[in-house]
C-alpha cells in the first residue's frame, strides 16, 4: 500500500505552541501508513522577490521541496490580531511561487487553529483559507477544526481533550479521502481489450 506523507505545519515559533503540540499529538496518533514531518519555520527569512527564483535562500528552497515531495498539507496555527501569525503567511507566500505552479498549487492543504479564547482562532482560520485559496490550494471542505480554550486542553506537550483529538483525526482522515481521490484521478482509467 502506498504510505502517506504528509507534512505538519504550525504557525507558531514558541517552544510551548499549542499548535506544535496538537500538531505532535496527531503526529502520534496516526497510523502506521501515515507519516507525518514538521517543517520549521524558523529559518525562513522574510519574503523578498529579488532573492526569489530557482535559487532562493536554503531554509527557503528545503521548505519548498518538503511541500512538493508531500502528498498533503496539515497547518495548525493560532490567531495574532484577528490574523494569521506573519510568520505562516511569509511561509506561505514563499512556497505560493512560482505562480500557477508553486508547491501548493493543487495541494491538500487541512486547516486548524487554536486559541485559548472561545473563538478558537476562527478568524485566522478564515484569512488563512483565503490566503490557501489564493496559493490555488486544495483547502479541505469539511466541518472546521476549531480549537477553543485550548489552554486546559493541553497537558505535557500533548492534546489531551479526547473531542478535539477525535475531531481533528476525523480531519485528518477526510484530508486522506481527499488525497486517495487525487491517487485515483492520477490513476489511468482501465481501457476495454480490442477484439
Ligand atoms: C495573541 N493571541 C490571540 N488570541 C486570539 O484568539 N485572538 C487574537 O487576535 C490574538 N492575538 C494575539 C496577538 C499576539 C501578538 C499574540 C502573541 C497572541 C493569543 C494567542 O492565541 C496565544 O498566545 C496562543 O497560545 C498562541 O499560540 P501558541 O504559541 O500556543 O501555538
């Protein structure tokens, strides 16, 4: 069976992120035919169209090609601002070029926020699927992974709130359907023998 590989990325550079922990727990959780990398952002440098074209800066083009070589994308980030955190959307717009044929064009992208507010980053959550719509993204359609209160939901570094752990492995699967479907489609359709 083909293994899936998927790459995790979290929005937020803070040892302690909620984000990076949720992410670490799914990461966990999978099954052995799903494996999923961390792709860090630290390295990034910030966004400049002069130092970008087929020899970007390397933190720059590594990340890219973790991108390309994934079969989907899971972005788990918190809210700065009613926004997306500027370090995710510099992330973003370095692996949306070149356009109409950038690693994250076409690509499975799931989305999730957090916060330790009720509103669970859902406005980061919109920007960021706006954004993804614009990098020509496959963002997953599907009820969304919101993570509200996220502070008493995390405990050593893990996402120890059995709903949202389900919820978001529900998640995952469906970014699994999506990909499975993107297989088959790749897949040559079956021709009648002649004769
Ligand atoms: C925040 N936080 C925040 N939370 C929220 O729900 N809506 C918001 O608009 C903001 N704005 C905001 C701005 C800035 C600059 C910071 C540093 C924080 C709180 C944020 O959700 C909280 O710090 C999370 O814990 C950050 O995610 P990580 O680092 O735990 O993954």
């Amino acid at each position: 069976m083909n293994k899936f590989r998927l790459a995790g990325i979290s929005g937020s550079l803070r040892q302690g992120s909620s984000n990076t922990a949720i992410l670490r727990t799914l990461q966990a959780s999978l099954p052995p035919e799903v494996e999923m990398t961390l792709l860090p952002l630290e390295g990034i440098p910030l966004y400049n169209q002069d130092l970008d074209g087929p020899n970007p800066p390397e933190a720059v083009r590594e990340f890219k090609a973790a991108v390309e070589s994934s079969d989907g994308v899971v972005m788990c980030s918190p809210e700065y601002n009613f926004g997306m955190p500027g370090v995710l959307k510099n992330a973003i717009d370095w692996a949306s070029r070149p356009a109409f044929a950038s690693p994250l064009k076409g690509k499975p992208v799931l989305v999730m926020t957090c916060s330790p507010a009720f509103t669970g980053g859902v406005r980061a959550q919109a920007q960021l699927r706006e954004t993804l719509g614009g990098a020509l993204s496959r963002v997953i359609s599907r009820p969304q992974v919101v993570i509200a209160g996220v502070n008493a939901k995390i405990e050593g570094g893990r996402l120890t709130d059995p709903a949202s752990l389900s919820f978001a492995l529900e998640a995952v699967n469906d970014l699994l359907a999506e990909i499975g479907l993107l297989r088959a489609a790749r897949t040559p359709a079956m021709q009648p023998a002649e004769g």
